[in-house]
C-alpha cells in the first residue's frame, strides 16, 4: 500500500507535517518503537509508529531520524500523547532527510494503525502471491519447470509468514519451508486429517496439536481416477491423499487467502500425479514379476525380469539386490459402518463383518463396496518410503530416492510390494540367478528365506506397524481394516515364491488380531502361531474356556492369581526355582499354586501334552 492511502482514512486519526512529495512510498509493514536507535528491527518499508519517549532533549530528533532514513522506512508517525505536539526540531529533522512525518491524534490508539497496516499489507501480498502461485501452477502442468511445491511454500513463508509442509497419510514430510515438523507432532496432524475426512468435515480442517492451532488442507488429486471427486467414495483415496499443513488458524480468513490456499493444494496435486506417473513403470515391473512368481515360472526366467528390475529399482547398483515382500490388504465392512472386524480372514477371505448404516464418508448406505486393490497398492506405496521404519544406514527406505525403491502390484484386493535390499552382510550365499543351478549334490528344493535378525536388514512388521498404526487407525474410521504381512529377505529368484507365500500367511496371522492396522512378520511363523488364524472361532471359545475359565472364575473368588503363575511357569519351562525367583514366591507356594491348577482343571503340568494345551489356551485367549 501507498503512504497516501493513510490521510485517506479518517478513522486513523492521521495528519501529515511534511514529506508531501514522498508520499507515493510503498508501506511494506509497521513498526512501533520508543528505542533511541532501533535500527537492528528495521528490514526497509515500514511505517514506524513512535510515542517520543525517545527523546530527552532537541538534540535527539537528528540522530534518530537519520537511523530511520538509513534504514529505508517508509515514514514516521508521531503520537501527541507524550509531548502535546510533534516537537519542531522532529519536524526540522524529517525535512532534511525527506522522510515523510504523520502526527496521530492521541484518541487513536497505535494498535489500531498497526492493525489496519497489516491488515492492507497483507492482503497485497495475498494477490501477488496468487499470482506466483498461479504462474508456477501453469509451469507444472506443462512441464517440469516452476520448481515444484517447495519454492511456493518458501513464499507462503517469505511473503505471508506463514510455515506450511506437506506430509503423507502416514505424517511423513514431503516438502516443507521452515523447521520440521516432529514425527510424532506430523503423525498426530495426518491422523486428524484422515478423521476429518472420514467424518465429512468441510476444508479447511482446523486442529490445535500440543498447543498449536494448524490449519489442515486436503490435497485433491482427481489425475489419479476417472471418476468426478465429487462422485467417489472417499475411502478409494483417503488413505494415500496427500494434505497440506499450515501452522495457522484459518476461521477467520477472507476468501481471497482461502483461495490462496486452494491453489497452492492443485499445484501440490500436480506433483503428485507427476509422482504417480513416475511410479507406472515400477508398479508394471512388479505385475510382470508378481505374474511369473504366481504361474509357476522357471527361476531362470523370474531372474531375468528381476536383472531387468534391478536398474529401474536401484539405479547405479552393479549387483542383483535380495529381495523383501509385503503384503497388504484393505478391507472395508459392507454397506456402512460396520465393524470391519477382529475375526479371523482364511486365503481369501474378509476379516470381520460390518453392519448396515450409512456414514459421511460414502455416498450412502446401500454405495458399492470400495475396491480394496488399488488402494491398497497406492498406500503401501506412501507406507514403504515412510523413513520411520528404516535404519540409518541401510534398507530398503535409506536414502533420498527411498520412494524409488519399491514396485507395487495389485491382485484383487491384495498389493504386493517387491522392496529390493541392495545388501544383506549375513545369510548362506546366493544361489546363481541366471538358470537358479544347484550342483548334483546339492539340495534341490526351494531357497529358504533368510529367517535370522542378523541376515534381515530390511522391514521389520514392528516397526513397520509402530510407524503408521495411529494415523491410519483414523483414516480406516469404524468401517475398515489394513492387515499387513512382511516376509524374509531371499537373494534369489527360487526364493520369491517362498517370500510371497510366507508373507500372505503372516498378514491372515495379522488378520486374526484385533485393531484397525496389524502387521505380522516371517519370525512369526515358525510354530504354532501360524495354525491359530485357521481355528474356528467357536473351537477357540470352547477350547480356552475348558481350560482356563476354572481358574478365572477360582482367581475371581480368592485373588489367588492362578493364571499370572500358569503363565510364569510355562514360559519358564517348568522350573520350579527360575519361576518362584521370577514371581518372588517361596518355591513351595509356587507348588501349591501349581497343583490348585491341576486339581481344578484335571491336568498335570508334568506331562508334554497337558503343558502343550494349556500354552495353546494361554495364545489363544
């Protein structure tokens, strides 16, 4: 704004004492200050607002206005309250440094000028950033020049004071201006969004997270389907749409910046389908593998389309990486908001039933299903280059160019992630990949995968599941379910077979736990655990209560604590000693306890099979 559209607001209560040829000035901001020499605060432009507490004697005024025309402010306004009226030599003083000089009417208070300054200044800036944002989104969409979200979010700093990021459903930063968001700060903001969007709640999402009011906006992404925004159900997109992250409270915005905002989200969304169509050639590779794998392939053919992969994955990489698989899958409770269930999913199945209603995330209560494949495959997408589950050094996520890493195909209502781990330190050496030859004395079965900690440097399901289980637990809301499944790192192709196998049994043991979000990893099922998921509900119930029902209902009545020390002398392997010493009994309470248990359930704790049934019960429970 000009400094002559100040004399044109009366409310100001502003009256010009020389300068009149400056007046044409450009206000860039406005400062209030009673320093002798504040020139470490000035940046040039401003309007400075003083009250004269500055000034001692009529020796002061030069010294002080020669700092502000040194700095570049715009002009000074002079308030009567301290002195009755603007001091002659102030007015000497302005004159010889053609610096513009207001006095305000000490009825009007400085905050009211700021208020206004700011309130004019900011909305210029407004526009042209419009402008700028406008110019860049018409660059991005032509091309790859314009560079990308990052420099518009570096002028919503520069130009609005405004710090904003765009983060992944999972919180995961994908650009940013200023300091970054904590990961558990970005983790509680993603899930906000996700329950926001479910819930059908109008954009902006406004949300305060330890003390900060954040103003949420999704990132609309239509380039990605064929279908209107307007007539998808949101569940085909929410878990894998960006958002756009302001640290301010927009309640009270005017339109203009809200519409500011709106087009800096279709510049992010731009990126994002360049993003997508970067990613076609990976997802087709993995088809191509996922195919070969599933029909019964040769290894020597599998492991030519993987040497194939193998530059396209890790470009720069001289040699054939081990290979990870993990499964996903999405599954959604039928016709509304139903509990998409802790029960137990066989090969094919759902797990868990939903029941009728309606909900503000679907465009009714008898709307289609949603296909869980796609779904599932742009999620595990955002999942694995997530950096919370990678160590420092290696994996599969490590690096800058992490999100080049994976290939994702889709069957149904399954993704399956191919994750290349460029290197493995431990584990028995690599079978030859171009005819997968063994020597006619050597084992002629398939590869193992690689099942020690040591040889298994990539995705851990705990971690993997520690990373995304909160913020995806809103996006899923109270009518869908994400079940993943991780296997062990292979160095062949015989061993993918194995890999993808071992992966979609860990994600039904997956399946069969409670909560919106579980995982499972191949260390999982090496016993029984992997048998658990096939029982029968009602075979479970009847099995766990014969067994331990007499002993809660003998802990209910006496407190005797009978299933805590069943459990302590189990994982103890019977030993009398090491289970008193953990329990902090004498060992012949701990012989009493144990034969109350026998006595009320009529086993005996001696023998194999009786120990066996009861470590079942105990899982099972």
């Amino acid at each position: 704004m000009r400094l002559r559209a100040l004399l044109e607001t009366d409310a100001l209560g502003l009256r010009l004492l020389g300068g009149e040829e400056e007046l044409d000035r450009t206000v860039r901001g406005v400062m209030t200050t009673d320093l002798r020499d504040p020139s470490r605060y000035l940046s040039g432009g401003e309007l400075v607002l003083t009250g004269l507490a500055w000034r001692h004697s009529a020796e002061d005024s030069e010294p002080f206005v020669r700092i502000l025309a040194g700095a570049g402010v715009a002009g000074l306004a002079a308030g009567e309250a301290e002195w009755g009226a603007v001091p002659k030599d102030l007015v000497t003083a302005c004159e010889r440094h053609r610096l513009p000089l207001f006095t305000v009417n000490e009825d009007v208070a400085f905050a009211t000028i700021t208020e206004y300054v700011v309130r004019q200044v900011s909305g210029e800036r407004a526009g042209d950033l419009a402008a700028v944002v406008d110019r860049h989104r018409r660059l991005m969409t032509s091309g790859p020049a314009g560079g990308g979200p990052e420099v518009v979010l570096d002028l919503l700093g520069s130009d609005l004071d405004l710090r904003a990021w765009v983060l992944s459903p999972t919180g995961r930063r994908i650009a940013g201006a200023g300091a970054s968001l904590s990961p558990a700060r970005a983790a509680a903001l993603a899930g906000e969004h996700l329950a926001a969007t479910r819930a059908g709640r109008h954009s902006p999402y406004r949300t305060t997270v330890e003390g900060t009011a954040y103003s949420l906006f999704p990132v609309r992404n239509v380039g990605r389907g064929t279908t209107p925004t307007a007539f998808r159900d949101v569940r085909e997109t929410v878990l894998s749409d960006w958002l756009l992250v302001v640290e301010a409270d927009a309640g009270d915005w005017p339109a203009a910046r809200l519409d500011l905002l709106q087009g800096v989200t279709q510049l992010i969304a731009v990126e994002r389908d360049r993003r997508d169509a970067a990613r076609t050639v990976r997802r087709r590779l993995a088809q191509e593998v996922l195919e070969l794998v599933q029909t019964g392939a040769a290894p020597a053919e599998i492991a030519a389309r993987l040497r194939v992969a193998a530059p396209v994955l890790l470009p720069g990489l001289g040699t054939a990486p081990h290979w990870q698989v993990v499964v996903a899958r999405v599954e959604w409770a039928r016709n509304g908001t139903g509990t998409a269930g802790n029960g137990t999913a066989g090969a094919g199945g759902t797990a868990g039933t939903g029941s009728t209603g309606s909900t503000a995330s679907t465009t009714g209560a008898g709307a289609a299903l949603a296909e869980g494949g796609p779904v599932a495959q742009a999620l595990l997408e955002e999942i694995l280059v997530d950096p919370a589950w990678t160590g420092a050094g290696t994996g599969a996520g490590a690096g800058a160019d992490a999100s080049d890493r994976i290939a994702v195909a889709h069957t149904g209502d399954e993704a399956i992630a191919l994750v290349p781990l460029p290197s493995v330190s431990a584990g028995p050496p690599a079978v030859p990949e171009a005819a997968g030859e063994a020597s006619p004395g050597a084992d002629s079965g398939a590869e193992k995968p690689l099942d020690t900690p040591a040889a298994d440097p990539g995705i851990h399901a705990d971690a993997l599941l520690a990373a995304v289980r909160n913020p995806l637990s809103a996006g899923l809301a109270d009518d869908g379910r994400l079940t993943l499944g991780v296997s062990a790192a292979v160095h062949s192709a015989e061993g993918l077979r194995g890999a993808l196998e071992e992966a979609r049994h860990a994600r039904r043991v997956a399946a069969a736990r409670p909560g919106r979000v579980c995982a499972a990893g191949h260390h999982e099922l090496a016993s029984h655990v992997l048998l658990l998921p096939f029982v029968p509900d009602d075979v479970r119930r009847a099995f766990t209560a014969r067994l331990l029902d007499p002993l809660r209902d003998y802990d209910r009545r006496h407190r005797a604590e009978l299933i805590p020390t069943l459990e302590a002398f189990l994982d103890c392997d019977g030993s009398w000693t090491r289970c008193a010493a953990r329990l902090h009994l004498h060992v012949n309470t701990l012989r009493y306890r144990v034969g109350r248990i026998e006595q009320l359930t009529g086993r005996d704790l001696a023998r194999l099979e009786d120990k066996l049934d009861f470590f079942l019960a105990l899982r099972m429970s």
